[in-house]
C-alpha cells in the first residue's frame, strides 16, 4: 500500500472516531480547529488521488449537491407499526397477555419513543450501503445520500464482530435547539413555521439538496437490529453491541423483569422526558428475548411483543383575556391570544397562536371564555376548544381587526388568501422596521443591525427606510442611548461593506413578498438588472422556472409601488450592486434560447441542479412538467415511466445529457 493511501486511512479511522467523541459520546476530545484542519488535509488528499474516492469517508458528510428523484426501496423486513396504550391498566394488560402466551420467564425492554422520522439502515462489512425511510411500512425512499450528512450515524462501523450484512432501524430526529433556530430563520422570513421538530426532521430528510440537509444538523437514536447473524439472542444484548460499533443508543434503555419496575420507568421518564435536548411523545416496550418474539408472533396489524405507552399531551385550562394581532415586514398581521398565565409543560404560557380569521371563528371565542390550551408535541402552544357552559352571555365575540392595530389604515385580503394585510408599507411601524431588520441580515447584506438597533434608529428618526442606512455616519450613531464609538464604527464600516453583495442577495433583501433566497437567484439570473426586472410583466416573470402567478403578481405589484422604486434609487447612488456580475453574465448564451426543456432522472456528469443552471444560462426555460409546448425531454436513469409515456404521445425528442452538452458546445 503506497504511502498517500495510508495517510487517507488513518486520516479517515482518527476523523471517525473524532465524530463518533463529539456526536455520539458528546466527549470531544481535539478542538474545532484540529478536526476541521484534518479534515482540509484527508479532502485535498483526495481531490489529488481521485482513485481513493469511498463514498464513507468523513469528507463526503456535508453532502454533496447533487439533486437526486427518491428511488422506492421495498424493505427486506416489513417496517410494522406498534400499538398504542395510553393507561397504565391497558399497559398491565399487555403484561399479562405476554406472560400468559410465553408461560415462561421473560424480561421487557424499555425505550424512550423518540417524535421523528422512522429510518432503516442496512450495514454490508461494516459500511453503510442504503437508508431508507418507513414509507408505507412495505416500501421506503431510498435517502441514503441525506442520511450520510448526519453525523451521529456512522458511515463505517468500529471493531469486527459485526455481522457481514444487518439492518437496524431508529429514529432521525431534529434536535429543540436546531427546530427553534430553524423556526426563528423561518419567521424572519414570514415563512410558515415548523409545528414541531417531527415535521422539520421529515421534511428536512425529503429535501433534494444533501447540502440543505446537512445544514440542519439532524440526531439519531438506533433501537432494533434485524439480520440472519445478530450477536445474541437479546434484543438489549444487541443494542449494547451496536453502541461498541459506533450507533447511538439511548443511556435511558432499561431492561425490565416486573411490572413495578417497568411503571417506575415510565413515571420517572413522564417527567424526566422534558429536560431533554430532543422530543419524546411515549414509551416502547419490546420482549428482550428474540426467540420469545417469534415465539409470540404478529397480529394482523402488530407484533404480540411490543408495545408503545404514549404520554398524555399536556392541556390546561386559562382565561382568553384578550386577542392581540402582530404586524410582519411584509404587512401580514397575525391574531395572538393572550391569557391568563398558566403552567403547561415545565414553562409558564401566556399566549397561543390564533393562525387567522377562519380559526377564531371555528372556535367561537368570546373574551373571557374558559379555553382548553395544549402543548403536546407542538412547540407552540395552540388553544384547541373552548369550554362553552363557563361562557357569560355578556362577553364579547372576538371579530378579526378592520383595521391595522399599529397605523390604523384599514387591512385587506386577497381573494383565495386566509391572511389579511395592512397595506400601509410606507409609514407602517413594523413594517419599515421588519423590512430594515430583513434588510441587514447574514443572507441579505450582512450588515451588524439587529431588532433593537433597527428600533433605536426608527425612534431617533435617522432610517425610515433601507436606504437611509447608507446615510449614516458613526458620529451620530455614537451619540445614541449605550453606543460607544468603536460600536458605532463596526456598524457603518459593515454598511460600506454591503455595497459589494451580489445582485442576487440584493434582491433577496429588499423583501418583495413570496420572494426568498432560492428565487431571487433564479429571477437575477433571467432578469439581470434590476431595470429589466422592473419593467418585467406578470406573463414574462412565469417564464421563470418555478415562479407562478402569485410570485409574478406580487413582484408587479411590488415595483407598482412608487416608494418602493424611490428606494430603489437612492440604493443605486450609494452604489449598491442591481446588475448580475460579469463572471456570471459572460458565461450566458442564447444557444437554448426559445427552447423548453423538462429533466428526468438521475445523471452522471452533473447533477440536475447544474443542468437547470446551464439551461438557464443558455437562454432555455426549465419546465417541471411535459405539455405540447415542451421542446425536449432530457432523460436520465430511472426516468418516471408516466413521463416517459406522455412524451412519446406527444412526439416529444427524448435526449440524453451528452446530447444537451453536445448542443452547448
């Protein structure tokens, strides 16, 4: 063995077993600093011996961007869903149902059921070959490539005892600290917020960019081995087996031998349970012995040898004392109740969520009613009935605001919307601070202006709008209530700065309605100026891949606006960057001009995310779907049969990517 492949070996065993320390043990044992300069050393090493490729190595976790259809797997075991209990009596009676049909000594483990997305992970020599989700139970996606970015999940297994092939099975799971950072990215953006890291997890592990899914820092927790060679007939036995080998199993997995201790387990973990760093909604308990699981066999619908005991969600009872509404950025108002403070899953709760008008409605409220307030599973609390026979005939019916609460203009709502909005966005207080703040951030243009600095410089009428920013100078900042020079100067030195953001983030930061970071890249791709976006009409902008009418009339009705193109102008002056650069101007063609193409399938040469970007740099038009007026079908493997089908009716040219990259020549 040549000496340059001993070194990526040893880099990737030491860069394993660092991972394993910090995400699985949670011990680290080098710093950031050491890990990430090893890591730079095994990537360059293998970018210069392309030959030692290993999709296992620890360099390929932040995933690739490669944009892959999920491939449907059929599980090689059945993927089974458990029965509920929810009463400590139902639970006895699944103990005596598994004494009686075993008649033999047996002993119960218990599990904490962690609230995620149900994953199998199947091991060959000890490397990860595919991960599959639960799908309907028979078959699965294959996100093998998204389960590779997480890094509690190893990608080559420690020691040799393991069995040459096994499954094991767990839970993928969004940890609380990354569901509230990913919630609050959310809400800066007025997006729909996550109900509960459950969801986040799931969607996250759907998402077509590996990339995307590692920036959200998924968990696991493995519970149940399959396979022909397990080590032993015990099914915790096994599990403390997988640990040595790298999985992350529970600390909080018991084995039980009595029903007292099992109820004991489960009141400790009903309290426990809400100091974790992860959701949990019950308890699963399993037969430990596996010849005693077979022996007990399977319902229609369950195995006879384990169960799962779910946690009451927590509910209370508080007074609405009143129903507030909240402004957004882009003038979107928000109904909140607020109540009588009540304690309810170890934090005390003074406000719930309303959604909109249709909800208030739906529940009837009248101020003062007596209202069932839960948490459960959710992280924001939710009032989900009233108790009507405490109402007093007198109290008010709670009717959705006319007119916005902070400027009083009187609110509208679009026809098909369930939202209202204050279209006041020129003096409305929240909304000029909302867009500023949206303005300054990290994604936007990265200037050092948080919520209180934004609401600092609104009182002291210094910036009533993005472009007043740029007339700052830190002589005046200084002088502001705790601002001291050397602050003062961070903050206009991080305004110049922004004048050289792209064109792209540009457009992201002026806070047009429905227009995030993904499509303001594809819309300064097709119009790049911010003239040419301008003068853009509705028909023009839903050429644009993936921007249908509600995002073309809302970019309209954006520049319709005449303030919105005074900010426009005054941005320009200050130099701010409103034309597509020229390292990406030069290398746009006309070669595919007039030309819509639909991609299918999976490639090898590029990924489809590069393809779409070539066709949209080449003046084509990428099209999800396939009609009469599709020019091409760019077919890759495992092209969708239906497609495949609707584009041989339509007489529509079938091409592969070697063709596409044959015309671009």
């Amino acid at each position: 063995m040549d000496l340059i492949k001993q070194r990526i070996e040893a880099l990737r065993e030491e860069l394993n077993k660092h991972n394993y320390d910090y995400y699985v043990l949670s011990t680290p044992t080098i710093s950031d600093f050491e890990f990430d300069k090893k890591l730079k050393e095994l990537s360059d090493l293998e970018i210069q011996n392309p030959e030692y490729f290993d999709p296992n190595s620890p360099t390929q976790r932040v995933g690739s961007d490669i944009n892959k259809s999920f491939k449907q797997v059929t599980h090689k075991y059945p993927m089974l869903s458990l029965g509920n209990t929810y009463t400590q009596e139902e639970l006895t009676d699944f103990y005596n149902r598994v004494k009686k049909g075993l008649n033999d000594d047996f002993e119960i483990v218990c599990e904490l059921k962690y609230d995620g997305t149900s994953i199998s992970l199947t091991y060959v020599n000890g490397r990860l070959t595919q991960a599959v989700t639960r799908g309907d139970g028979v078959q699965g996606d294959d996100v093998t490539a998204n389960v590779r970015t997480i890094r509690s999940i190893p990608l080559t297994l420690s020691g040799s005892d393991y069995p040459s092939e096994f499954e094991i099975r767990g839970e993928i799971l969004m940890p609380w600290s990354v569901f509230d950072r990913l919630n609050k990215e959310r809400e800066e953006q007025e997006e729909a917020l996550f109900a509960n890291p459950r969801n986040a997890a799931s969607g996250t592990l759907k998402q077509q960019d590996p990339k995307i899914v590692a920036s959200r820092k998924l968990d696991s927790y493995l519970y149940y081995m399959l396979g022909e060679n397990l080590p032993t007939d015990g099914h915790y036995e096994n599990l403390m087996k997988a640990k040595e080998w790298g999985f992350k199993i529970s600390d909080a997995t018991r084995k039980c031998r009595t029903l007292d201790e099992i109820l004991d387990y489960i009141n400790y973990w009903n309290i426990e349970r809400k100091n974790l760093p992860v959701a949990t909604d019950g308890i699963v308990l399993k037969v430990n012995s596996l010849t005693q699981q077979r022996n007990l066999g399977y319902t229609s619908k369950f195995p006879r040898w384990a169960i799962s005991f779910k946690f009451q969600a927590e509910q209370a009872v508080t007074t609405l004392e009143s129903v507030s509404y909240q402004v957004g950025r882009t003038g979107a108002v928000t109904p909140v109740a607020n109540l009588k403070p009540v304690k309810l899953s170890g934090t005390t709760v003074k406000r719930a969520s309303l959604y909109n008008e249709e909800y208030i409605n739906f529940l009837d409220l009248h101020i003062n009613d007596q209202v069932y307030v839960e948490k459960g599973g959710e992280i924001i609390p939710k009032i989900t009935s009233v108790d009507t026979s405490k109402r007093n005939i007198f109290d008010q019916k709670v009717e959705f605001a006319k007119n916005c609460p902070e400027c009083n203009t009187p609110l509208i709502k679009d026809e098909g919307e369930a939202i209202y909005y204050c279209p006041n966005n020129i003096s409305c207080p929240p909304q000029v601070k909302g867009r500023v703040e949206h303005f300054c951030t990290r994604k936007a243009m990265n200037i050092a202006c948080g919520s209180e600095t934004v609401d600092l410089l609104y009182k002291a009428d210094l910036v009533k709008d993005v472009a007043d920013l740029y007339t700052l100078d830190w002589q005046t900042v200084s002088r502001l209530e705790r601002w001291a020079e050397k602050s003062a100067k961070n903050l206009i030195e991080s305004i110049h700065n922004s004048v050289s953001v792209p064109y792209e983030r540009v457009l992201y930061a002026l806070g047009i309605r429905y227009v995030g970071e993904t499509v303001a890249k594809k819309l300064a791709r097709t119009f790049t100026s911010i003239n040419k976006l301008i003068a853009a009409s509705t028909d023009d902008l839903i050429q644009v891949d993936e921007i249908g009418d509600r995002i073309a009339q809302s970019i309209v009705k954006h520049f319709s606006i005449e303030s919105n193109i005074e900010v426009v102008n005054k941005l320009r002056e200050f130099g701010i960057q409103f034309e597509l650069s020229e390292a990406i101007t030069s290398q746009q063609t006309d070669k595919l001009k007039g030309l819509i193409i639909v991609i299918s399938g999976t490639f090898e040469k590029h990924s489809r995310d590069e393809y779409k970007a070539m066709i949209d740099q080449n003046g084509g038009k990428n099209s999800g779907s396939i009609s009469a007026k599709t020019s091409y079908v760019l077919a890759g493997d495992n092209m969708g049969p239906a497609k495949l089908e609707k584009a041989k009716s339509l007489g529509i040219t079938i091409i592969g990517e070697d063709d596409l990259l044959e015309m671009l020549k």
